[in-house]
C-alpha cells in the first residue's frame, strides 16, 4: 500500500532534502522517525530536492507498506517523534500509481526579500541595500513565462537529462513599504533555478541589466552570463500540486 505524507520543514539545520552521506538531510529525519514507528525499514520518495539551507511551506513523500496504517495517529506520532523544525501535516492512503516526484503537475516557490534593515527578517528573507525598480523586474520576469529552455538558471555539470520546463507563474509581490517575494510556478525545476533567476531579475532591478540584456541571457543558455545565485535561507517551497 503506498500513503503520502505532506509536511514542512524549517531548512536551516539540514543539508537539503536528500540523504547525504556525512551530514544530516530532511529525509534522513523522516526515515528515521517512519522506520522507528513502524517497525521496519522505510524508504520515502520526496516530491523534489531542496537544496541546503532552502525551506519547505509545503513538500509531499510517498512511501510503500504491506499493511494498513492509523493515518491520523500516524501523523500524532510523527510530529511528537521528529525534530521541532520538521511538522506533518497529514498522512494519507493514495493510489499505487501515485507518486510524489512523477505525478506533481506543478511546485510553487517564494524567494523573499527585504530593503530595510530587520532583525526578524533576516533568518528567512534576503536584505537588499540597493534601490530595485519591482517594474522593470516584473517586465522581465513576464519573459520566463514565453521561455522553454532554461539552462542560462541551471547549476554547471548537473546530470539533467534536459533543460526545459513549463513556467506559468513569475512575478514580484509587494507585501509592505519594504518586503516583496517572488513567486514562481513549473511543471518542474533545475537544481539552483530559482536561486539564479531571482539573481538576474535582481541585475534587472538595480539597473545592471537591461529588459532585452535579460532576454539574451535567457537565450544564450549560459549560466555564466545570468547573475549570481541568491543565499538559500530566503528560498521556500511553497506549495506542490498533485
């Protein structure tokens, strides 16, 4: 029988979302917990990876059992089990075919940041010191949405088998005087992508890049010519959608 289980994770603490061999990952912890509560070993399948230091507002896992479980008294457990900055949302009984990477349609991310000094921004947004102009930001952000292939955003020698993705969603939101997110929305993401798109459009803000500079980076598929990519403690996924 194969369940899902949707939940949240502060990334401070964590090497990313894979378990790694030297250093504590989110799904080293779930396993962890899964295996101990179970009584058996449990291998979990993560909807993506998250990078070190990145947040998850909303990650889904699936994993396979032979017998039926207690959702509801399966998710108590867990969250009295895990660590503080990991939280279980709910545990469910899904179809076989479910998967939590394959069948995802869509993955929401937010990168925030902040233009005034914040003693209580600073663990989860980027301090921005320079004037950005959100307009011309959001001009060249509506580009990506026209863009198939976007290996100008992807980490040099990485394994992926291709470049392209499905953005239907990019652009800045304004939530005071001082903090705005970017908001972006694929069928599927490369590994630093957001990271390296919210540098560019920052380039864009700040006057170092013009609209149509954007667009030939975009369509160079260079990752040297985009901007630099941004600290990972302002990234959070936000959301996956089944």
């Amino acid at each position: 029988m194969r369940y899902f289980i949707y939940f949240s994770y502060d990334g401070t603490a964590y090497h990313g979302w894979q378990v790694q061999p030297n250093a504590n990952s989110v799904q080293e912890e779930l396993q962890k917990a899964l295996s101990t509560l179970l009584r058996e070993d449990i291998s979990i399948v993560g909807a993506g990876r998250t990078d070190t230091g990145v947040h998850a507002r909303r990650m889904a896992a699936h994993f396979d059992i032979e017998r039926e479980l207690d959702c509801k008294q399966l998710a108590y457990k867990l969250n009295r089990l895990l660590p503080k900055d990991i939280a279980v949302y709910n545990v469910e009984h899904v179809a076989d075919d479910m998967h939590a990477r394959f069948s995802a349609k869509s993955r929401t991310y937010h990168y925030y940041i902040h233009t005034a000094k914040n003693p209580f921004r600073r663990a989860y947004s980027c301090q921005i010191n320079f004037p950005l102009d959100f307009d011309k930001m959001n001009e060249a952000a509506e580009h990506l949405l026209t863009v198939e292939d976007f290996a100008a955003f992807c980490k040099s020698h990485t394994d992926v088998k291709t470049t392209l993705c499905d953005v239907t969603t990019a652009k800045w939101i304004q939530q005071s005087p001082t903090e705005w997110y970017f908001e972006i929305t694929a069928n599927r993401f490369l590994r630093n992508m957001v990271r390296a798109v919210v540098g560019t459009l920052v380039d864009v803000g700040r006057g170092k890049l013009s609209i149509e500079d954007f667009k030939n980076v975009v369509s160079g598929h260079n990752r040297s010519d985009a901007g630099e990519s941004m600290p990972a403690n302002a990234l959070f996924l936000e959301d996956v959608v089944y």
